[in-house]
C-alpha cells in the first residue's frame, strides 16, 4: 500500500499515542488516524500501576485514558497487538508484524522507553519481575503476599514506589542501590537522605552502595540475590528496576538523528519533517536549560502529544512548559518541577523533621532552576512559577517560612 495523503500513524499505543489521537482530532484532523500499539489495552495511564493497582485499589476503567466508544465515535483505527517492523520513509510506510504496509502523511512516534536488563547470572530464574505494563504488575501482584521476601534492584522512583506498595501488602521487601544514594541520578542529597529515613521508618531495608553479582536459585526459582561482596539476601521475588533507555531503535533503522532518543525540536518534528516522536523515545531541546534532554513522565507525554497534533493541524505550537514529576509513596506525596542543570545553591525551605519541606535549586544568580517538594503542594506550585517565570529570589527570604511563598513569586 503506498502513501495516504490523509492518514496519521501513531506508533505506540501508550500515554503519549493516545493523547496524539485525542488531539489530534480536537484539533481539527478529519483525515485517518491508525494508533498502533503493541499490548492488548487501550491507551492507559502508567503511574497507578505502581500504587493503586498494585495494592487492587483501581479498576481498569480508572485506569484507561479514555474509554473504547471514545475511539469508535471519532473514527480512531485502533490496531492492538501489533507491532511496527520498519519504516520506508520514500514510500512514507510502515510494515507491520502481520506484513501488511500502511501508509501515512504524517508519522508519530509514540514507542516510549526500553528497561535496562540487569547482565548478571541467573536471570533467568523465576519469578524476576520487571513494571512497565498492566501485565508486569498482575504478575508483581500474583507473587506477593504477607511475608514473602521481595528484593527490588534499583533504588529509583518506581522502585521505591513498588517497596511501599508491597510493605503495604505485608511484604518484607529490601532495596539494592548501586549508588551511595537513594534516587542518586534524580534528586537533590537532601530529598534523598529523607526518603532513606522515611522507607526504613516504614519497615524496608535498604543497601546501598551495593552492587548486584548474581540473582541465586534452586529448581528454576528465585531464592536469592548476592552482591559483589559477597552477602546474600533470601528472596522469594526480584523485581529489577534500573532505569530505561528511549526505544529509538525503529527510528535509527530508518537512518532519524537519535541521540538517547530520537533528537526533535520545539514541535516534535524528527529530522524528517514527516515524522515526529513524542514521549519517552523522545529527545527534546529544553531551551530554559540550554540542552536537549530525554523525559520520562506523563506531562511530558502530554505536552509533546499536543505539540505535534498543533503542527500538524497547523494550529499554533504551545510554548514549552516547566517540566514536571510526582510520586507518592506510602504517606509522602512528591512533587518536582525543573530540572537542577547549573545549580549552585541548595535553599531548604520547611522542616525535614517534619515531613513537611521544599528543596530550591538556584543558579548563581539566584534564578530558580528546580523545585522538589515533600507534602508541600503550595512551594512545589510557588517554584514552578517562579522557573516559568525565570524569578531571582533572595535565598534568605526564601528560607524564611515567615515569608508566604507567593510573596516570593513576584
């Protein structure tokens, strides 16, 4: 089949493709749109698969961005369970797994990240689990249960989340960090030394500084993981949890400038002005930071789904938002906005002990570059106006918890 001059293709059925979709149609497009996506579920959201669905507290219909009829009723193709294998950019197709060529005018790709595997001996005993999809976590739920051992490699946010999750299903559950702190890549040595204290205050053990040798076993099953030096950890359950690398594999085959990602600009347009990418397989230019960088989080998902449908559509580009993250674990709610690139100054404001405070990051010239907030939510929307706003802020003042925050944000 060659080239439909009306048809959209979304590869990639996740947050991002379903709300290009979505868009798209808002938008204006009265052309074809085909959303192609490799698992058996309509578009649905990520984050609760960690916490609410894993402790069987959200349906499915919570979880789904947007329920079947929504797609029949604006003329969404919806192909599920079916993988792209190419691209021919000249002939403006892709081949499906079944064979089949569908053409498009214009090309979103939506293929999200890739989990890190864990290159260590015995992994393939059973069960060692990874959380990407509604079926990674019905297996994580079918091998907890009170008492059984869990060890989590990798001390990230979904980590994290998960050994809250499973401590409240009455797990014993320990984390392995490789690094000397928790959320190492990813939050300040303040917030990290407080969500240490707070997850070993809830019951969960955690090594850090520990590197994973092997996963042990016997008769095909998980029974333990060994560090480098040595000790070992009884498990019944491994969950690996060490970070993602954006699936940019398809669009490196058809010769599209990739770079941890596929490289896009402002309108999440690739190097082929046919073809966009969106989400997590996307590396985009964050000019309030002057780099490019690859996110993973469903905001971003949202706002560069909503950048290439407005391209398309040619309706105007949205500006670029102030990046934005949240995790919630056991009782603690977190809340990040900016990214802490050429930060010389940390500003504590709140109190640590209890439980209650924010982390400001300021460059020299005391511009706030990023905010990470600990059951805050008024300094954690305080700072992300503050970095929309590039605002310089006295670094005194805004320690002082005297001053309210939105006196600061002027």
């Amino acid at each position: 089949m060659g080239n439909d001059a009306n048809r959209i293709v979304i590869v990639g059925a996740g947050h991002a493709g379903g709300s290009a979709a979505a868009f798209l149609r808002q938008f204006g497009w009265t052309g074809g749109i085909a959303l192609i996506g490799t698992e058996t579920h309509l578009p649905y959201q990520r984050p609760p698969l960690s916490k609410g669905w894993l402790k069987g507290e959200t349906k499915l219909a919570e979880l789904e961005l947007r329920p079947a009829d929504f797609y029949k009723s604006n003329d969404i193709d919806v192909r599920l369970s079916t993988s792209v294998t190419a691209i021919d950019r000249a002939a403006q197709t892709v081949t499906l797994d079944k064979g089949e060529a569908l053409g498009y005018s214009r090309l979103i790709l939506a293929t999200g990240s890739k989990l890190r595997a864990l290159p260590v001996p015995g992994m393939d005993l059973a069960p060692i689990l990874e959380l990407r999809t509604i079926v990674d976590a019905d297996k994580i739920r079918a091998s907890l249960s009170p008492g059984c051992r869990l060890v989590i490699v990798g001390g990230g946010y979904v980590g994290l989340e998960v050994a809250a999750s499973a401590r409240a299903l009455g797990a014993e559950v320990t984390v392995i960090e490789r690094e000397m702190r928790l959320l190492a890549r990813v939050a300040s040595a303040a917030l990290s030394d407080y969500v240490l204290a707070y997850h070993r205050g809830k019951g969960v053990a955690i090594e850090l500084g520990a590197s994973v040798a092997a996963i042990e076993g016997a008769d095909g099953r998980v029974r333990g993981v060994r560090l480098a030096d040595g000790r070992t950890f009884p498990a019944d359950v491994v969950l690996v949890g060490i970070g993602a690398t954006g699936q940019d594999a398809l669009a490196r085959a058809a010769g599209i400038a990739c770079s941890d990602g596929v490289k896009v600009d402002a309108a999440a347009r690739s190097s082929d002005p046919l073809i966009y990418a969106i989400g997590d397989c996307a590396n985009r230019s964050m000019t309030t930071y002057w780099r490019d960088v690859r996110l993973e989080s469903v905001p971003n998902a949202v706002e560069q789904a909503k950048q290439a449908a407005a391209d398309i559509c040619h309706k105007p580009v949205p500006l670029a938002e102030v990046p934005w993250f949240w995790s919630d674990q056991f009782e603690m709610r977190l809340q990040m906005a900016g990214l802490a690139f050429d930060v010389e100054r940390t500003v504590v404001r709140g109190s640590p002990a209890e439980g209650k405070f924010a982390v400001f990051h300021l460059r020299h010239d005391g511009c706030v570059q990023a905010v990470e907030a600990v059951n805050m939510t008024p300094e954690y929307m305080g700072g992300r106006v503050m970095i929309g706003k590039r605002t310089v802020v006295d670094p005194v003042k805004l320690a002082d918890m005297t001053i309210p925050i939105k006196q600061l944000m002027t």
